[in-house]
C-alpha cells in the first residue's frame, strides 16, 4: 500500500475505536455512575457528537434495564449528521458554527426539561465541541444578532478557543456553569468529549456545567488585545462594563451539584494513531507541543520538527510523526479553506531539508470531518501531489495569501473530504516517511 494509503487508514481506524457511542458505553460500563438509586434520570446530549453519544447511552441503559428510569424522551441538540439516528430520543437540529434561531429554541428546550429535575434525580448531560453554537442563549440585554457579530469578530481576529469562549461565556444565560446552576437542585453528570487542547474543561463548549474562572474583566481585555473593543456593539459593550462593576452576577466558581469527566481527548487520539501506526511498522514520534499557533506558521514549523525527526532516526526506514491541536487562520483574503487545508498547503509552499529526499505523505484532517466553511474534513499532500504543484502554472503564496486553500489543494487532488464524522476531538496531524 503506499504512503498515502497507510495514513487513511491509520486515521479511519481510530476514528471507529474511538468514535463516541462506544466511548460513552464503555465509560458507562467501567464506571457506576448509577449506584445511587435516583427515581429519574434527564438525559441531554448537545454538540457535534450528540447523537452518538445519546446512542452509546442508551445501549447501556437498556442492557442495564435503566430505560424505565428516564424521564420522558431524552434531549438531543445536533448539527445536521450522517450518523444513525434512534427513534427513542428527540432530536433537534440546531445551528453551527453561526448561532441562529434553531440554537435558542434548543437552548428553551433544554432549560424546560431539566426545570423538571428535583433532588431525587440525575441530569446526565452528554457534551461535545460545538456546543456554543448549538446551544445558545444570549443574555437578557443582548440580542441574537449582537452575539453572532461578536463570534464573527473574534473568529477572524486571530484569537484562540480559549479567549473566544472567555467572551461567550460573559454574553450567555447558561455557559460558564450557568446550566448547571439552572438544574440545581438536582445531581449532575457531565460526560465530556473534548475538542479543546488543553481538555481545559470551562472551554469546551463554553463550558455550561462547569466553574468559571474567567471574568468579564478578562473578556474586555480579549476584546482590546484584538482591537474589536469599538467595533462590538454598545449594549454588548454596556453589559460586559456592568459586569466588571458588579451590578450582573459573574460566572459560578464554585457548583456542587456537577461532576464532569472527560472520556475522549485530542490527547487519547494522537495516542490511539501512534499505536495504530507501530502496528504496521512504523517508529512513532509524538512531539510533546500542540499545534495552537497560525496555520501558515505551524505548517512552516511541522516541517523543522519532521526534519528533526528524520535526522534523530533515519536508521528507521518507516517514521510516523503524529501531531495534534487547533490552529487559527487570520483571514486577510476572500478566498475558500480551513485551517487544516491552509496548515497543509503551507506546508507544501515551505517544504526543504531532509524530507524532500523521503517519499512522504501528510494528512491534516478535522475530526468533526468539518474544515472551515467547506465540504473538506482538511488535506492529504504527498510527493505526487508536490509534482502535480510544480507541473502546473500557478503562485501558491498567492493562494495563500488570499486564504484559499481549497481552490489550490482541489486543483492538485489534496482536498480529504469525509463529510461529517460524529465526533470531534479538535485536529489531527499524521505524517509519514520513507526512507528507503
């Protein structure tokens, strides 16, 4: 098989060990959760791998005669999926990566049902990344409208999920442990699929059931490092000032009514895509960094630590260097990618050193099966198609410039389009040498 072949592969196999209706059932089997002898249970799914994960639970729930415990139909806030719905929960089809009319009626949806939930209960929430999209509720004073421009703002800013979703949390009624407060006084689990580098747990998807340390102080201060402080609008402005005087309650740091548990991370996958690529004969590095910087910037770096790789242990004719994160695009152009495509294409503008005398392949992929505002999950670039970019006539700085990955990497079969996976553990980097 080629190089080519070999990545795919080791990519699509984690992708099924890993995918979430079996890290669901699985936690649910190795953890009982369930002792205590609740007299119902409100379960709720929400994100890109909600239905998944709604379907690994309810697997468990009735291999485990649990089914009778749930109140009514369980909730499930998904982006439009190609994965298998099942009849015996409710599905609502929500809004991403832009929030619209969809998320707030998810959000009222939500809210009503674990109004219903008393001390006697178990809210068993089930979240994934995409969360803040899906399930939104502005605050009182600020509209749907005023939220999207502030997303819309901070997204082609440059800033990072992290100081993104500090802002959101402060402009939300139930992220930042809000709905976890909102379902006191019942007991609460979270089980988490994160999408977030550092498995910090107040990110991901803004963090809903879980404390914040983050203050509305520090959301101005996002907003002035990226220059938006006078571009967002006044109420918005208004309400984030309120908050720093104390007239708005700040975030919950403290619930004592939620535990959250992480059951699958960018961390697991890289490790489960090291071991899938030492199966079929590879030596295996994974470097101790996340890729969290520009795209353009970490492509250029990826190459410096593959050719580190490369001189460190040519005596392996097979390498595999697995890498991982998120990175961000500053969107200068008017062209059509993603992160993971602009990564790539970087990545093949800046190639030298040791790997261009290698047979190689790199794959940079969005585990979602989403890269950007496109139907590609991310790019596989490979010496063919390195020869393919310097048969055609065409500037590859100037595409990247412009932001247009896509345009570039589809005229020289590079794009890797999967369609929506069910998951999403943030993004993915395999690349792999031949030495031989």
């Amino acid at each position: 098989m080629s190089l080519r072949d070999d990545a795919i592969n080791i990519y699509s196999s984690c992708l099924d060990k890993l995918n979430p209706r079996t890290s669901v059932y699985n936690y649910l089997k190795s953890n009982k959760i369930f002792q205590k002898n609740y007299k119902q249970i409100y379960p709720i799914a929400f994100g890109k791998a909600s239905v998944s994960m709604m379907n690994g639970l309810l697997d468990y729930f009735l291999e485990n005669q649990l089914t009778n415990k749930i109140n009514n139909k369980p909730i499930v806030i998904s982006s439009k999926t190609n994965i298998t719905t099942n009849s015996n929960f409710m599905l609502h089809i929500s809004s991403h990566p832009i929030p619209d009319s969809t998320s707030i009626e998810a959000a009222d949806k939500v809210i009503d049902y674990i109004k219903k939930s008393t001390d006697k209960d178990l809210v068993l929430f089930l979240i994934s990344g995409g969360g803040s999209s899906l399930l939104c509720k502005p605050s009182e004073s600020i509209t749907l409208d005023d939220k999207i421009l502030v997303t819309d703002l901070l997204l082609k800013s440059g800033a990072n999920i992290n100081e993104i979703n500090a802002v959101r949390k402060h402009i939300s009624s139930i992220k930042g442990g809000r709905l976890a407060q909102l379902a006191n006084p019942s007991n609460c689990v979270s089980l988490i699929i994160s999408d977030v580098i550092n498995d910090d747990l107040s990110t991901i998807a803004s963090g809903p059931t879980t404390e914040d340390l983050t203050t509305y102080k520090e959301s101005l201060k996002v907003l002035s490092k990226y220059n938006l402080t006078n571009s967002i609008p006044k109420n918005v402005l208004e309400h984030l000032t309120k908050g720093v005087d104390g007239s708005i309650d700040e975030t919950p740091i403290k619930l004592k009514n939620i535990n959250n548990k992480i059951i699958c991370s960018n961390h697991l996958f890289k490790k489960e895509l090291a071991n899938a690529a030492s199966n079929i004969g590879y030596k295996t590095i994974t470097p101790n960094k996340n890729l969290t910087g520009e795209a353009i910037e970490e492509g250029k770096h990826l190459i410096g630590e593959i050719n580190n790789a490369i001189n460190l242990h040519g005596e392996n004719k097979k390498i595999a260097i697995i890498t991982g994160g998120e990175t961000v695009v500053n969107i200068k152009g008017s062209g059509k990618g993603g992160r993971n495509q602009e990564l790539a294409l970087s990545f093949l503008a800046n190639l030298q050193g040791e790997i261009v005398a290698t047979d190689w392949v790199l794959l940079s992929v969005g585990t979602d099966g989403i890269d950007g505002p496109t139907d590609a999950a991310g790019a596989i670039i490979d010496k063919e198609a390195e020869q393919n970019y310097q048969g055609i006539n065409l500037n590859i700085n100037d595409y990247l410039s412009n932001n247009d990955s896509y345009t570039f990497l589809d005229k020289i079969n590079s794009l890797y389009i999967t369609g929506p996976s069910g998951t999403n553990v943030a993004d993915i980097q395999i690349t792999l040498i031949n030495n031989s």
